[in-house]
C-alpha cells in the first residue's frame, strides 16, 4: 500500500519567508543546459542531471535503480538524482525513508510544496530552478538548496545543490570537483570526439561501481563477522 510522507520535511528555525517560484533556465542542443557561467557545483548538477534524463530515456527501470543506489556516477557527496513519478511517489532517492513514498505533499519549514511544483512544472526538454530548504544527506538540519529539474518520460528527475556548496567551492569534495570538470569538458568535446569521450565516462563509471560493490562486500563481511563473533561471546557468557 502507499505510503503519504509526513508533511513537512522538519522544523527548524530559518526564515519564514517563502522561496520565489520555480525559474525556467531555457533550452540547450540537448535540451538540459541553464548557462554554464554558475559555480562548479552548479554545472556539476546539470551535467548529472543531463546523463540522468538520457539514462531514463535508454532505461527506466535500470536508471531509476542506479539513481537510488548511487551508481554509474549519479552521486557525489552531497549531490544526488532524485525522481518522482505521476502519481507523487518517489520512485528514486538514496534515503530509504523517501523512497518508494508519496511525498506529493512535501514542504519545507516555510510552507514552499517544492514536489508538487516540479511535477507540475516540470517540461521535457527544459530545465527548471526552484530553490528551497532540505536536510544534506545524513542530516537533519535543513538547509537552502538549488534544485534543477525535467521531464524525464514520465518522471520528474531532479538535481539540487546546497547553498554553502555553491558558495564555497574552494571546499567542495573531490567528487564535486571531478563532475565540474566533467561538465565542462563535455561542453567542449567536440563532435568528432564525443563517441571516445562518452566511452571513457563509462569506463570510469564502471571502475567506480567495482570500487563501490566491492566495499560493499567488505562491508557485509564484517558484518557477517562481528554477529558471529557476538554470538560465539553470548554463548560464552552462558557457559560460565
């Protein structure tokens, strides 16, 4: 059965004025560029956001799959895919708590109902901005976040940025750097190279999925280990 997310995303004191309405940044040759004269962090989330609806188009089911899970390069440390289908649920998200919910009705402290605006809005072939407040992965503490969004298909897909990301750049992560430079050398490719270009991005995405599962299985490793060895020492202490 389907799930209606709480209302609000949390309550903290910011400001109580609302954000101004979605903004369209207009059209590229692909359909998905705003200008490119915002800060790395900016051009890093519209060139996920560009691979994103391309993904979707190629699959759906398999890019909502590596959105939620953070795979094939659609995740940075603060930067992440998002998707809401038709009906309001969310169908990718890498918060277990959003994901697979109805969260059409979702606002921040400030009553801005930034889902509903984005499905509503939202224009295949066209990128809208919409700011408002949400927590950084990890945490509760909301704060204000640049969001560009499309019609992708039937979803709406999305990429935010936080406001201390943008405006300190200097102390972006690796990651971050790694799609600001990405994007822009994808703006500067030219044609007759871009087949040998978008094939070294997906070799790099496929190192960095190796990379991923395999601390993954380390992970599930030790923890398969510290329960047996948690079990071995509660048999222990019954014995004595």
């Amino acid at each position: 059965m389907r799930l209606r997310f709480p209302i609000c995303v949390a309550a903290f004191a910011f400001g109580s004025a609302p954000y101004p309405a979605a903004l369209a940044c207009g059209d590229s040759e692909a359909g998905l560029s705003c200008d490119d004269s915002g800060s790395g962090a900016e051009m890093g989330a519209k060139w996920m956001l560009n691979r994103a609806t391309k993904a979707v188009a190629t699959d759906k089911t398999k890019a909502l799959t590596a959105f939620t899970k953070g795979t094939d390069g659609f995740r940075t440390a603060d930067s992440y895919v998002f998707c809401v289908g038709p009906d309001g649920v969310m169908t990718a998200h890498p918060n277990p708590i959003l994901q697979g919910h109805d969260v059409h009705d979702l606002h921040d402290k400030t009553g801005n109902y930034f889902i509903k605006t984005m499905v509503q809005d939202a224009k295949s072939g066209q990128i809208s901005m919409i700011r408002y407040l949400f927590p950084k992965p990890g945490s509760t503490i909301e704060e204000p976040k640049t969001t560009y969004y499309t019609k992708a298909g039937d979803q709406m897909c999305a990429v935010g940025i936080y406001d201390s990301d943008a405006a300190s750049p200097q102390v972006s992560t690796p990651e971050g750097r790694v799609a600001s430079l990405r994007a822009k050398l994808d703006a500067e490719i030219p044609a007759a190279a871009r087949a040998d270009w978008t094939a070294f991005l997906e070799a790099l995405n496929q190192v960095s999925d190796a990379k991923a599962a395999t601390m993954s299985l380390v992970r599930d490793n030790l923890q398969a280990a510290e329960a047996a060895l948690g079990a071995t020492d509660g048999k222990a202490a019954k014995g004595r």
